[in-house]
C-alpha cells in the first residue's frame, strides 16, 4: 500500500537517510560516545567549577535563539551551547563543596542507569506496558526495604518526589477517615486534622492543602529543645481537637527535619496516634537511607509502627534526581483513594500482576527502579554503609571544631550529617548576628568555593552545612568551615 502513489520501498529511503524517522544510529553512536566522555570529565573535574554560577536572572536566557529552529540543526552544536552556556549557569549538585539544602549527588552507577531507561523510554503504567519494569520495581523496593531494617510487610512503589508520596499517604489516610468522601466529596464533612511538628518539611501543609482538606487542618505540635515533637503535646492536641469534634486523620513525625535532622520520637508518636485512630505517615524523605548504617539504626525505633513511609534515594542513596519510595503496610489503602480504570486501560492481567497507575494520580511513569537497582549493586550493602556513615562521621566532625572555636555557637545537634551553627561574638546582639549570618553565607557563596544556605531556628539566623556528597572528603569540610570563618573575619 502507499499513501501517495510512490512506491512503499522509495518512501522507506527517507526514514533511511535521516530527513524522516530519528537520527541515524551511527550518528547517535557518535554523538553518544562524545556525550559520555563529556560526563566523565565533568565528574572527574567539576570540583574545579565555582559550586554556583556567577550568573544574575536572565543571563542565560538572553543568550539563546528566542525561536525553535526552522530546520534541522546539527547536535554537536546543541552540545556546544550545552557547554558553552548551559553549564556556566548551572549550580553544581555534584560539587564536593555543594552544602546548602541537602547536599545530594547521583553517582555513576545511578546515571548508567539513567541513561538506560532513557533509551528504553517504557512507561510501565500498567504491567503490559512493561512487565520488567513494574517487577523490577518490586525487586529494587524489596532489596531497599531489607537495607534499611523495615519488615516485608511494607510494599513500595516510586513517585518523583516526596511531596508526591506525602501527598499520597495523605489522600489514603483521608480515605480511611472519610470513607464516604469518595463518593460524595468532603462537603458537609466535618473537619479533620493533620498532625505534624512546626519543624516538619512544608511539603505535608502543602499535601493537606492540595487534598482540599483546607489549611486550617494542618497543625503544627509543640517540639522539644531538640526540636522533636512532643508526644504529650500531640496526645493534649488531640484530645483538645477530638472534643471539638474534629476528625484525626494523620499524624506525621519527621527522621531528619529539613532544618535540623531532629529525630521525631516515633515509637511514641505512633502510639499517641493509634490511640485516636489516625494514619501515620513518617518523612524519612531525607533521613532514610542512614538506617543501612547499624549504629544509628536505633534512632529509627519504631517507625515499623507506621501506616506509611516515604524515604528519598534521590536525597542521600547516590541515586540522580528523581526517586522517591513510598512504603505502606497497605497498599489497598492507596488503591481504594486512586484505582479508577477506564475501559482502554483494563487489562487481562488484572489480579495476577500489578499496575502501577493505580497506587496514585500519575498514569505514566518513568522506569526510575533501573537506576536504584544499578545503585544498590554497584555499591552494595557495605559501600553504602561506608559512604553514608562517612558522611555522618564528617558532620561529627565538623560539630567538634564549632563547638570548639569562640564566637560560635552550634543550634542543634547532629543526628545525622547536617551541622547548624551561627557566628554569634557576645557583644553581636541578635539582629546584628543575624544580618553578620546573612553576610557570611552571601560571601561563601560569592566565592564559588563552597555552597551554603541558611535556616532560621529558635528566630535566628542561622548557616546550615549538608554533608552527603559522594565526593566529599574531610580536607573538603576543612576548607568550607576555613571558608566560613575567613567570611567571618572579613565583615
Ligand atoms: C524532610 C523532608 N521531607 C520532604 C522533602 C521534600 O522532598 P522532595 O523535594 O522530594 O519533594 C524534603 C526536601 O528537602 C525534606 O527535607
């Protein structure tokens, strides 16, 4: 058959010369060689990039076409530009020296995988749509879920992010306190609660938020002078809302807040919890992964106890941006908030296998499993242990020479490998320390060696150094706190 006269043969010839179809593969291969070879030296070399760009808004924007090209352009020119002007304006994540948010990296393993899954380009929605790819993802989650202790009664599957999996927890846990809201929707409901510590990632707000529960639900608990959540004070919140009639409907303590790394008391918290009925959900987002390390698995007592976790590879498992694992001891849970099945999306497996679309809102979804499997092989057990339990013994380090230095002054203690402090001489009042605090994270910043980021704890200012970099070693953190202190001595 041909579709204008033209002989089927003679049309193939365009796909075959590349003006239809993709790019032919001896180019591709090329091109793909140039491309590795690109990020190996970048990888080998990016400690010798500034961690943050010397860019203001809109530099790179102004740099480049307004308009998608007229016709084909050749890609060793895109990769020029990539060189040329993309990467002078990137913030280096993978820098030894990057210490703002958390500090996290891929790892090569995870980018091979990466690539991999890019190259197949499954969308594993359903388990038809790619068997391997849906049960590799139990596989990974399974071997996961023994690294860090949890019980095999936790099922995961992978989201993008933490918000997302947060989010989904909480739409579950809505389910299971509303269940007649699937039908008709929360209106004319009475209003319920979300519990979690005034520390806690903004992201279970925003989740609460999003669910339509209102912002009036979330509440923020008492914390202690640690900055954990205070069992007592959830059970005094409870009950005073549980006389008000509202309905509990999930508590979320934090292993390794955003700002400080405090370790919420889960054990406690989840009997509090148990005690009026409500889901819960811990944000091991960022802390998860230090359960491989034995010696601090004992801060995570108790968070088998919960409805739902969510740990983050992306954060502190070596594992490139984005892979998120959402664990929950029932999955049917998440099934009953999501599961909707349009007829084009039945399938004759259903039963036997599993389909991911159903454990939350996206239908597609990227083959992220591959790369957290390359990650946990390529490293092992002991190799991530060793790596993380560096990390946490850099911070330690780094603690000691805060607290040891006058004009000092550290502001939580370091359960995990971030360290806060703040420069605060005594005759600084604390407006001037937090301005003095301000500065100095600017002129760190400004000089490309290192790249930090600030807090406010207790309604100070205060610096946060992040530890979790693959590259990271200890004349590294010697020379960000050299940094810090020559910015101190400077204002
Ligand atoms: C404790 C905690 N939870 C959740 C999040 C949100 O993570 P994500 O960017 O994957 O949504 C963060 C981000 O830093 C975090 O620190």
């Amino acid at each position: 058959m041909s579709i204008d006269g033209g002989s089927a043969r003679v049309r193939d010839q365009e796909w075959d010369s590349g003006s239809l179809g993709d790019m032919p593969p001896e180019e591709f291969s090329r091109l793909a060689h140039d491309v590795v070879d690109w990020m190996a030296g970048y990888l080998d070399g990016v400690r010798d990039l500034p961690v943050f760009p010397n860019v203001a808004p809109g530099d790179i924007r102004s740099q480049l076409p307004t308009h998608a090209p007229d016709h084909p352009e050749d890609l060793s020119d895109a990769l020029r530009d990539f060189r040329d002007i993309i990467v002078p304006g990137i913030t280096h994540w993978n820098h030894p020296s990057f210490h703002a948010y958390f500090s996290i990296t891929g790892s090569a393993p995870g980018i091979l995988g990466e690539m991999l899954a890019a190259a197949l380009n499954v969308n594993h929605m359903v388990w038809r749509s790619s068997p391997a790819a849906t049960e590799l993802e139990e596989v990974a989650l399974a071997w996961l879920r023994g690294l860090v202790g949890l019980p095999d009664v936790f099922d995961g599957h992978i989201n993008d992010t933490a918000s997302t999996s947060t989010m989904y927890a909480l739409a579950a846990a809505r389910e299971r306190a509303y269940p007649e809201a699937h039908e008709a929707g929360l209106f004319g409901q009475r209003p319920g609660r979300v519990y979690a510590s005034g520390h806690t990632h903004s992201s279970v707000e925003k989740g609460t938020l999003a669910l339509g529960l209102g912002r009036q639900a979330f509440r923020a608990v008492d914390t202690d002078d640690e900055h954990r959540m205070r069992p007592d004070a959830l059970r005094s919140a409870m009950l005073e809302d549980g006389k008000a009639g509202l309905v509990p409907i999930a508590v979320v303590p934090t292993l390794g807040t955003t700002s400080t790394t405090a370790i919420d008391p889960v054990a406690e918290v989840v009997d509090v919890a148990r005690e009026f009925g409500a889901w819960v959900h811990v944000d091991a987002a960022y802390g998860g992964p230090a359960a491989i390390v034995p010696e601090v698995r004992e801060l995570y007592h108790g968070w088998e106890g919960a409805d739902s976790i969510v740990i983050n590879p992306h954060k502190w498992l070596f594992t490139p941006i984005d892979c998120s694992v959402l664990y929950c001891r029932d999955p049917d849970a998440l099934i009953r908030a999501f599961s909707l099945v349009p007829a084009y999306l039945e399938t004759p497996e259903s039963g036997a296998a599993r389909n991911l679309m159903d454990y939350g809102v996206a239908l597609g979804r990227r083959f992220r499993a591959l790369k957290l499997w390359f990650v946990m092989r390529a490293f092992g057990r002991s190799g991530l242990e060793a790596r993380i339990r560096a990390h946490l013994q850099m911070a330690r380090t780094l603690a000691d020479a805060v607290d040891a230095e006058p004009n000092w002054e550290r502001m939580a203690s370091v359960p995990l490998a971030l360290v806060v402090f703040r420069y605060a001489p005594r005759e600084m009042d604390d407006e001037a320390a937090d301005a003095a605090n301000r500065a100095i994270i600017d002129r760190v910043n400004e000089t490309g060696r290192a790249f930090i980021g600030p807090t406010r704890i207790d309604g100070r200012t205060v610096i946060r150094v992040a530890i979790g970099n693959l590259k990271t070693t200890p004349s590294d953190v010697e020379s960000v706190w050299d940094a810090i202190r020559d910015a101190a001595a400077s204002l």
